[in-house]
C-alpha cells in the first residue's frame, strides 16, 4: 500500500478504523446465508476474480487450467497463479492480495512457485477455523452494511435467511433489472416469461409489464435494498409517449436494432420514475464494451475478463432523462464511468448542476492509488466533495473488502494533505472531509442511515 507520512498520515489515521460502508457489490449472499467455510484459496482469491484471471490470461495462460468454467484441482490452479505472481506487479491487484495475505491471513511468507503448496495449506487451516467464516470475517473487517448486486428475477431466498437469522450483520440485496429492461440481452423473451410467472402478472402490455416490474421493486425493499443498477454501454433515454406500441414489438421480436435502444431508453426513465415513487437510488455504470473476445465468450461465457472501455456522450444520452427527473433532489442517481476523458469534461459540470446527480467513485480499471488521483483532480474543482458518491468496492473478492477501501482511504489522505499544503482549505477540513469521504458520503448517497 501506498506510504504516507506527516498530515497524510495523520489524516489517514483518523479514518483507518473506521467502519466499512460497501453499498455496491458482487458478493454471493449465499455466503452470509450458509456460513460455510470457504472452500479453499484458488476459489477465494483466483477463480471468481476477474482482475485476477484476465491478468494471467493476457499472458498465455489457458482459462480452463485456472478453473473457470471448467473443473481443475484447486491446489494446481493456485500452483499456476504463485507461479505468476510477478505478473501483477504495478497493479492494485498485487496489493489488494498482498494485503489479505498478511493482514487478513496473516501468512507473512513471500508467494512464489516455490511456495504455493505450503501457503496454499496456510490458508486451508485457517479457512478450516469458524472464525475464518464469512459472518466471523464481516463482523472482522467492521462492515456496517454490504450491498450484493441481485437479478431482477433473483428469489432473494439467501437475503431472507439472513433476515431471518440471529446474526447482526447488514447484508442488502441491489435491484438489477437489466435482463428483463433491455431487448438486446439474449435471454430477454426468456427472462420477461419468468417475470410474469414470478409475479402472477399479464405483461402481455405495457401497463402489466410496469406493474411486474413495481413487485419485483417492492420486494427487493422487503429485504432492505435501497438501490438499483443498471450495466450500459452506451447511454441513451428517450420518452415514448406510446411505450405499448413498441412493447408489443418487443415481445413479438419484431423490434429492430433501433426499437430496442429507443425502449430501454424509455425504460431507463421509467426506472427513474420509479425510484421518485419508492426512495431507491438508481446507480448506471456505463462505457465499457462487453464480452469483446468472442472466442472466449463462447466457449467460457460472458463476464470473463474481456471488457474493454468505451467512449461515453453523458450530456445527449441522459438529456431526455435530467429533463424529465433531474431537477428533484429527492432522486438520486449515481453515474460511473470507465471513459476518465469524461469526469473533467462532462460528469464533474453535470453533477455540479443537477440536483439528483452523484459521481461515484473510480471503478474497475481506474480503482487504483494514481486512479483515484486523477479522479479527485478532475472532479472537485467542478463538483465538490459533496456531489460524489463516496467510496464502494464493486468486488467479488470478500477478503479484498478492508484492503480496497484502505487503498483509498490512503488515497484520500493523501490528496486531502496536498490540497492542505496548498491552501485550498486548513487541516480542520480536511479531517472532516476524510470523514464524509470514507463513509459519509456513501451512508448519504446510498440512503443508508448515519
């Protein structure tokens, strides 16, 4: 992690401790329901982490002989990652692993091809201990709530067991809808069947289909959520004043290419709408390319590490939307990008200007120290500290949580301590400031409570 000394470290200080607040994410509640032991370290810090993987990917190693999607022995597959351990030097992956190596697991010896299978056993004994479970873990890293990102369709059996059980722990689904929003995913038809089956609802029209979506909504509430999101590439909303006409083209599939943008993007506004009339936040990450490696697409499936940024029009694509909802400040949506070009050039203004609107943090491939760097420089002068979302991990990896918001903790210690020196504001501000950006900020953005 990154060294800090003098008013960064002080800085720092004030906040290392405090607790986590990760309001968007990919872990499995099925974790926190079941509170079985993880199984071993190949599935806890290489199979189902795509940094990870893409990484060794990129280098000539096969993706069937890490695991993914095919079966493979757990100790070689993490023989081949040790193997290849110098390959993340420079990134944030080598110190978010390095960090819960010899914080989290304590496991202080160098990884290397020569020591794989005894750390690879290390790490066996200690996920063998209860207080090695996912429940005894979170309770460790001090997280106040966690936020999974959940299928519309997703029965939140998982989220119920929790509820429903003796432990403390705030585990709260996220509403993600674009399977049974967006035409062009190819298992829409399929997914619009399961909607109305799920729901006991004719969505044969367009009222029916709004009138599904509304109890999958409602029931995601039921189980704490505060939040939607929704995974676009390219940006656009667009009010149909006759929606059903163009529903009934979509459900036949009769829709063309340019049906399906013109109704997702009626959708997205829905879905604000929406969130006006039940209080969830609406998050869009936007401007990554999807599955671009056909070969791997097919034979692994999608979401394997091949995701590539794109550029972004933020202004045109949500213009319908802002105009629509975007002068109500109790709307809250947050944007995400993997354009950086955009946060100086567009996001920072728009946020600095419409009151529903918060820049989230840096994600995926900018969730890093000289990322986080350039986010602050491109965003403040423009929005403030205020119009930004604080920090959320976005992670599968559990064990990466504490390591990735220590990251940026320091991160923000550091950019915090240069505007002190520079007389941007006195040191007074600046500890409230790494205050609200480690936790407040997200508490408020996400309607978490304080």
């Amino acid at each position: 992690m990154q060294r800090l000394t003098g008013g960064a470290q002080r800085l720092y200080e004030g906040i290392r401790h405090l607790p986590i607040v990760s309001p968007h994410g990919h872990c499995d509640p099925e974790w926190f329901a079941q509170n079985n032991a993880f199984s071993n370290a190949a599935e806890l810090l290489v199979i189902p982490d795509h940094y990870v993987f893409r990484m060794l990917y990129s280098q000539g190693v096969s993706l069937e002989d890490l695991g993914i999607g095919h079966a493979a022995d757990p100790r070689e597959v993490f023989r081949i990652f040790a193997k290849h351990w110098h390959l993340f030097l420079g990134t944030p992956s080598r110190m978010w692993i390095s960090h819960v190596l010899q914080e989290t697991l304590e496991i202080m010896t160098p990884l290397g091809a020569d020591t794989a299978d005894m750390i690879y056993d290390q790490i066996g004994e200690k996920l063998a201990h209860d207080d090695h479970r996912p429940r005894a873990l979170f309770d460790r890293f001090n997280i106040a709530a966690l936020a999974t990102t959940d299928s519309a369709l997703d029965s939140l059996e998982h989220h119920q067991r929790v509820k429903d059980s003796a432990w403390s722990g705030r585990v709260i689904p996220t509403f993600r809808p674009d399977g049974v929003l967006d035409p062009d995913d190819p298992e829409f038809a399929e997914n619009i069947r399961a909607l109305a089956k799920l729901t006991q609802t004719d969505v044969s029209d367009f009222n029916g289909y709004l009138t599904a979506l509304r109890q999958r909504r409602a029931a995601f509430r039921d189980m704490g959520a505060t939040a939607t999101d929704h995974a676009i590439e390219v940006i656009w909303t667009e009010w149909l004043e006759d929606p059903d006409t163009l529903w009934q083209r979509v459900q036949s599939g009769a829709a063309s290419a340019q049906d399906r943008i013109r109704f997702y993007g009626h959708m997205l506004i829905e879905m604000a709408q929406m969130s006006l009339d039940d209080g969830l936040v609406m998050q869009i990450h936007a401007g990554s390319k999807r599955n671009t490696n056909a070969h791997v697409m097919v034979r692994f499936g999608r979401d394997k590490g091949a995701d590539i940024p794109v550029q972004t029009d933020w202004v045109r694509g949500l213009e319908a939307l802002l105009n629509r909802v975007g002068n109500r400040a109790d709307f809250t949506l947050i944007l995400f990008t993997l354009d950086e070009a955009t946060y100086a050039r567009t996001l920072a203004p728009m946020a600095g200007h419409w009151p529903c609107l918060r820049i989230g943090p840096p994600w995926w491939f900018h969730d890093s120290p000289a990322g986080i760097a350039r986010y602050f420089d491109q965003v403040v002068e423009a929005a403030g500290y205020y119009n930004l979302a604080g920090f959320n991990d976005d992670t599968r990896a559990f064990l990466s949580i504490p390591a990735r918001h220590d990251l940026w903790r320091r991160a923000v210690a550091l950019h915090l301590a240069q505007q002190v020196s520079e007389g941007a504001f006195d040191v007074s501000d600046a500890t409230h400031l790494a205050q609200e950006l480690a936790v407040g900020l997200a508490q408020d953005a996400y309607r978490l409570g304080r």
